[in-house]
C-alpha cells in the first residue's frame, strides 16, 4: 500500500512539475503595471473627449484604423491609420513625433498635415495629455491597412499652399489658464477649444476654410454637409446662458434635457464622445458655455407665406404628415417629440437644419440616459421639393414662430448634399425637440 501511495505521490509531484514547466497560452494581452493601466485608461478617456476614433475609423473597417472620407469644399481627405502597425500605422512613431503631429500639424517625415485633423485646436492639448493618449493607442490591435492619397484639387494639393494658410491662421500653442478665472471655468475652456475642438463647427469660416475668431462659437454652416452648427452664444440660436446648468450637463451627456435634443451632427459627437465624459468635466464644460459674452444676432422676422392658396397646402402637408406627433398646433408631446412652436431649432437663418430634418429624418443619440430616442422618419421620397418648401414654410411661421419662408431652391440644394452627408463622419458603436 505504502509504494502505491509513493507511486501516487511521485505521479501528482511530476504532473505538478510538468504544468509549472509548460507554457500556458496567454490571450489576455500584455500586463500592465499599476502605472501604465492609469496612463491607458486616462489616454482612452481622452481620445473618446477628443472623438479621435470617430474620424479615424471608416464604416466597417477597423477601430482606428483609418480610411474614412472626409469631404471638404478643396476635395476629399482620407483619415490616417492610427494603430499601432509598424508599416502602416503609428507602430515607427516616438512620443515626439505625435506630439508634433497633434501641437505642430507635422507627420513624423516632416510634411505638413491638412487641418481637416484638427490640430488647430489640438495644439491647445498638454504634452502630458497627447502622451497619454499615444499610450493607449498602442493597445488597439494592429492593422495592416496603408494610408490613403488625398483626392484634392490644385493649387490645395501642395505642401506650399499649406504652409502659405498656416502663416495666415495657425499658431500653435498649449491652453494656458486664466488666472481671473475659476478652476472649472478653465477646465472647460480646455476641453471646449481643445480637446472637444468645437469651433470647427460652431465657428464661421472664411473661403479658405480657416476661422479668425474660433472662441466666439458664433455659429457656421458646415460645408459639404450643409448642417448649420448655430451660434453657442446667441440666445436665438444655440447660446445656453440662461439655461440651468444641470440642463446642459444632461443635453451633452444624454443628448436629451429639460430644454432640447440633439440631432444631426451633433448627435454623433454626443454619441461618440461627450456622453462618456466625467461629471466634473461636463459641468465645467457647462460653466464655461454659460460664461460665453452673449451676442445680438438678428432675427429675421416674417409674415411667412404670402399666397392663400400656397399657405393652404402647407398647412395641409402639415396636417397630413406632422401633426399626429409634434401637435395640431406645434405643441410637441414633452419628453417624446419636441414642440415646433417656439422652437429656435426652426426658427434660425439659414434654415438648413429643419430642412435636413425633413429630408433626411434623424435620431437623437442613444445614449444610457436616453437609451431609447424617438427618432423622425425622412421625406425625400415621400414630398418634392416644392412640399417640403411649403412644410417648413409652415412650420417656421406658425404658432408664434416669424421666421422667413423656405424656398424650393433652398431644398433642391440642401437635397443635392445628401449623398455626402451620408459619406460624412460617423462614430463608432457605443453603450448605450428643440434640436440644437
């Protein structure tokens, strides 16, 4: 008994011994020190402020893997892969090299980058911040997918051309506190003009595409996609000022609040980015909209349409295919469909927005505090050009609303773009009105 014990003991010892010695297959990725899960959980923080993926992934390729079209008034630009390739990524790239890339606008050979990649705002970012992100990136796998050629036109093709806008409109430089301003109001200045680079659509720009005034927020229309991102600084617009500030908190974090929803463009950049934002990082986005000097933009005010017949047929369009969710009288159903009677969403100049709605329909954002939005479906196949004029003609002066007709130019053009909102950036899969 005793030797078949010894036999049994000897047995185990040795299987003990062989699995100590046999390399187990590791699937969980490479370990981390404390140190390092900090600096890739901080960098991922950072990159989904940033919206980095939301651009830099095209419609069912990769994460980061680049590829996306972004069509501008000079051509198409074409995302870079930012994952950790050696060849076609950012595998080769030093901590200098993406610090130049995000605060001067230089690749790693030296050659200038299109502002399209919003370097113009991210040059705002600390060094400590890009390194942050810069680790993170390298903890997305891999991907062997080589870097697209621009399709612009001359004389925005060259690198000349490039370095003559710069001179014109870029400087770059790190965030620097404000001293007669509070911490929060600092912070949110940070995430608005940096990180968040919102001026690139609430920001007029010139025929160059360049901004001369970024900080103002004063409202632009966004070009190829025909959106308009309207004035953070006009009460008739977007500007927030008087609004509560656990308002605005709830709008970037759920896409929903008290005062509007979300749709369109900005949908996509709640979707993607600012409903995984802190507590604390919205609200000092919050106070720092709140602080923005308001602005006296005009409102245009109309009689609306005219011709009795015209008039007519708008109010029946209205009736026929609007009124059994936003009311007989524009009144909206809270919490659900918003009102459209003094909804500045539908009020505001130039009325691409309500016209977009109309055509192409939308959703607000899934997000985990409004997991379930009630969407618009789109009309671009139900009305012509002339129904829809006459619909938001209707709409925009009704109820109160006085704002100026709707042509059906207006909607043949804003129509025309809708293939390119289609090719437009969009964000990557997340967990999940008076349209701002």
């Amino acid at each position: 008994m005793k030797r078949l014990m010894t036999a049994v003991v000897l047995a185990i010892a040795a299987t003990a011994c062989y699995l100590m010695l046999e390399p187990v297959p590791d699937d969980t990725g490479p370990v981390l020190d404390a140190d390092e899960a900090t600096q890739v959980s901080r960098g991922e923080y950072l990159a989904r402020a940033g919206n980095c993926l939301g651009c830099h992934t095209a419609p069912g390729g990769a994460p980061g893997a680049g590829g996306r079209a972004i069509e501008t008034p000079f051509g198409t630009i074409y995302t870079s892969n930012l994952t950790p390739h050696d060849n076609t990524g950012l595998g080769q790239w030093s901590s200098d090299d993406f610090w130049n890339a995000l605060h001067e606008g230089r690749a790693r050979d030296g050659r200038l980058l299109y502002p399209a990649f919003p370097y113009t705002h991210y040059t705002r970012i600390t060094r400590a911040d890009v390194d942050a992100i810069r680790i993170w990136l390298k903890t997305l796998p891999p991907v062997d997918q080589p870097n697209r050629e621009h399709a612009l036109r001359f004389p925005y093709d060259t690198q000349a051309a490039l370095l003559a806008w710069r001179a014109l409109y870029f400087k770059p430089g790190v965030y620097r506190a404000d001293d007669r301003r509070p911490a929060d109001w600092n912070r949110g200045a940070y995430l608005v003009q940096g990180l968040g680079h919102c001026s690139a659509c609430h920001a007029p720009r010139n025929a160059l595409g360049a901004s001369n005034d970024p900080e103002a927020l004063a409202g632009g229309l966004m070009p190829e996609q025909n959106w308009y991102a309207p004035s953070l600084a006009s009460t008739h617009e977007g500007g927030v000022g008087d609004w509560p500030k656990e308002d605005i908190v709830a709008l970037l974090r759920d896409g929903a609040s008290r005062q509007a929803t979300v749709s369109g463009p900005m949908a996509e950049v709640v979707f993607g980015s600012t409903q995984y934002l802190s507590a604390s990082d919205l609200d000092a986005m919050a106070v720092y909209l709140k602080a923005l000097p308001a602005t006296q933009s005009v409102k245009l005010e109309s009689k609306g349409i005219q011709d009795e017949l015209r008039r007519e047929r708008g109010a029946r369009l209205y009736a026929e295919h609007c009124a059994d969710c936003h009311g007989e009288h524009g009144e909206g159903k809270p919490g659900v469909w918003p009102a459209l009677a003094g909804n500045r969403a539908v009020t505001m100049d130039p009325p691409a927005n309500p016209v977009r709605m109309v055509l192409g329909g939308g959703y607000a954002p899934a997000t985990r505090g409004n997991p379930r939005p009630y969407g618009m479906p789109p009309f671009a196949a139900a009305l012509d050009d002339e129904d829809i004029a006459l619909l938001v003609s209707h709409i925009r002066g009704s109820w109160g609303n006085s704002a100026t007709p709707v042509s059906s130019l207006d909607v043949q053009r804003l129509r025309g773009n809708l293939h390119q909102a289609a090719r437009a950036p969009r964000n990557p899969p997340s967990v999940g009105s008076d349209a701002d």
